[in-house]
C-alpha cells in the first residue's frame, strides 16, 4: 500500500528503525478504517516524526513500546498539532489491535469501585436490568457515593442520615429538570435499599426522600406537523454522501416512527429483500418488531447502500461518515437532526429527533388507522402508551365533545343581557 500512496518514496517510510516493518501495514489499515488517500498520506508523515520522537526516548525496538511512551509524543493540547495528535491515537487503536502494545494493568480496585461493581452486578443478575438502565443507576449510586466521600471514609455509611440524602439531591436538582430529577431519585431509592440489604446503611432512608411532584400527562408529546416533516426530509442534501445517510435515517423514523437507539442497531441482516419486510430490535423493550418493506422505503434503502454507505465489513446499517468508520451512536442521530433542521429553516421548535416518531403517531391517527395498530407499529406494551396521542388530535377531539343544550344556552344569554 505504501507504493500506492507514495510511489517515488516509499522506502523513506519502510527503512524507519522502529516503525518501519509495520509501516505498510499501518497504511493499508488506514484506508480499511475509511481514511482518504490524502489523510492516510498526512498520517504516515506524521509516523516519520513519531519513529524520531521515540528514538530520542531511547527506544531501540517497537516493542518496547508502551501506551504511556506512545501517548507522550502527542501534544498537549490536541488543536496544537491535530494531525500528529490524530495519528498517535490512530496508531495506539492499529497497535492494539495487532496485539503489539503491552496491556495496560487494571487499577487497583478501590472500596467505591468494589461497591459500584457489587451492585451493577446484582441489576443485572437479580433486577434484570437493561445494560442502558445499568448505566444510569449507575451512574446516580456513584455520585452518591462521591458525594459522602464513601472513598476516604467508608465507615460513614452507617452513620448516613436523612438531611445527608437529601444534600445530595439538593445539589443534582441544580442541574436537572423535574423529570430528569425523579429519575436520579428513583435510582437513589433503589441504591440505598440495596445498601440496606448488605447492612452497610440504617433501613428506611429510602422512603425519606421527597421527589418532585410530576402530573400526569403534563406535557404534550412533541409533534410536528406532516407537512413540515416532508419539508424537512425534502431539505436534506442528497448530492454527499452524509446528507444520503441523514435522510435514509430519518426517512425510516418518519415512515415507521422508529426510536433512534433502533435506528443505530439496524443491521444488513435485518433487511429481507425478497421477502419483503425487515426486523427491528425494540431495546427499551426487549422485543423484535417485524414491519413491511415499503417501495418508498426500498428506494430510498437501496439508493443509499449504493451512493452513500461506506465500504466497510462492518454490518451496521448506517455508519460514521468519518474515519474511523465504525457504527453511530444514538446521540448522532439527535445531532443529525438539529443540524439539519436549523439548516431547513423551518419553524422546528424540537432539539431532538424522537419528535418524528411522534409526528408519525399523529399522522396516523388522524388518518383514522386504529389505536391498536398504531401501538403494535410503535411496539407499545400497552394502550396506555398509545393514548397520549389523542391529545394532539385535537380537531377529532372536537367531535367528541357534547352539544349544550338549547334551553341551558338561552338562560344564560337572558342572565348575561337582562
């Protein structure tokens, strides 16, 4: 590959005291990860400074190369030299991989770590928690733990007090809403009576935190009108490559109302051509959802695996439009969204892109298609769930409401104009 990209000097790169037998190697790989020529160019003169930066550690041989020693030659400050800050992380990932850089040892582990890993491993086994759900709990029991400095003082969690607990959710409630934060103190509850359990805090601090009182229904689910999501899909650009995958993505949210975290888990296996439908793992239930392979859909799917998807093995449906190339994160679909919709220009009040499954809802039921079918399509465990979106249709809840009777009308205009 080496003499592809550097016809009349590639010995430069090949000759490299410690970098030198895996230089070819390494560039080959680059262009697998979806690097362009040019990129790839950049970085294999970014190594030659690397191979030198070494040597003058007095490195004899790659391998006594390790992930502090390869680590060291990146800037401090990545903005100084991206493109050297980018090759030594590209490396350490190509090194990694060949199994050519020393494991690093695992941190001692430490009375929080000890106790968080106890308990993420009891909402697995015992709980049966989503690994999703197991993060934020989490996420919560640290902070906790942190917060009463479980680390220097591990005996101080049997001396935890009420005003303790609510110190620290007086100190989250800064920084959450009110459903974000019954959320945080619903994993409090849960943490501190799996404390209790393993005797390491006084029984009943979990029903002395107050939460924040949430009605329910209080908030609209976020919609947008059908006219302004085919304004939005038809302003995507689909000249590159990138507004291709945007749009195929959302294009499948607008059709079927898929979730974004079921977007980024679509595969090549999923998709049935001659059968004529595709398959859809539900992570927040658990489920798969079989839904029908439109024409629209096919169009729009196989315009993409043609024009817009990436060469790679990976199978994932949709991938990263930068090198690296590796699957998307939910979090990308939402930034995806809010690009394109304040490039759109339309009136898109909404940050994130869950307002499509919404909008589809919507579009349904005003089109008459039953509450049923509309939550088998959402993959809804319950009518309850599909209900919220009568709310919305509010020119069909119009009908529904009870003409006054006449003689009750003209008592009142007699009462109002005497």
């Amino acid at each position: 590959m080496l003499t592809q990209l550097f016809p009349k000097s590639f010995d430069r790169f090949r000759s490299l005291p410690l970098v030198g037998p895996i230089a070819d190697d390494f560039a080959t790989w680059l262009l697998q990860q979806g690097y362009q020529q040019s990129s790839a160019r950049l970085q294999l003169r970014a190594v030659v400074r690397i191979d030198g930066e070494l040597r003058k550690r007095g490195l004899l041989r790659l391998e006594e190369l390790t992930h502090e020693k390869l680590l060291s030659c990146s800037p401090a400050n990545s903005q100084d030299d991206r493109i050297l800050a980018g090759t030594v992380h590209a490396l350490e990932r190509f090194l990694e991989g060949r199994k050519l850089l020393p494991q690093t040892p695992a941190a001692p582990p430490t009375p929080l770590s000890t106790l968080v890993a106890a308990y993420a491993e009891f909402l697995r086994g015992v709980r049966a928690f989503a690994p999703s759900t197991i993060r934020e709990h989490v996420r919560t029991a640290s902070q906790f733990l942190e917060h009463v400095a479980y680390e220097s003082l591990p005996s101080w969690l049997a001396r935890l007090s009420p005003n303790d607990v609510e110190l620290f959710v007086r100190s989250v409630a800064e920084r959450y809403s009110r459903g974000s934060l019954q959320h945080v103190v619903a994993h409090l509850r849960g943490f501190l009576r799996f404390l209790t359990t393993k005797g390491l805090v006084p029984g009943g601090l979990d029903s002395q935190i107050d939460t924040p009182r949430l009605y329910r229904f209080e908030q609209l689910p976020r919609a947008l009108s059908w006219e302004t999501v085919r304004a939005f899909l038809h302003s995507i650009d689909r000249t590159k490559p990138l507004g291709l995958r945007d749009h195929t993505m959302f294009f499948l949210m607008a059709t079927y109302g898929l979730r974004p975290c079921e977007i980024v888990a679509l595969t090549l296996e999923d998709i049935h051509w001659r059968q004529g439908w595709f398959q859809v793992s539900q992570r927040k239930t658990g489920s798969t959802l079989s839904l029908p392979l439109t024409d629209a859909v096919g169009s729009v799917l196989l315009h993409y695996l043609r024009q817009g998807r990436p060469s790679s093995p990976r199978r994932e449906l949709f991938l990263r439009a930068r090198a690296p190339v590796g699957p998307l994160k939910p979090t990308a679909v939402t930034g995806a969204f809010h690009a394109w919709s304040r490039r759109s220009g339309l009136d898109i009040p909404f940050q994130g892109s869950h307002c499509l499954r919404h909008s589809y809802a919507i579009h349904l039921l005003r089109r008459g298609t039953s509450l049923k079918t509309i939550g088998d399509l959402l993959g809804h465990r319950t009518a309850e769930s599909t209900c919220a979106y009568l709310r919305l249709a509010v020119e069909d809840l119009r009908d529904v409401a009870l003409p006054v009777p006449q003689e009750n009308l003209n008592h009142h205009n007699q009462e109002v104009h005497p």
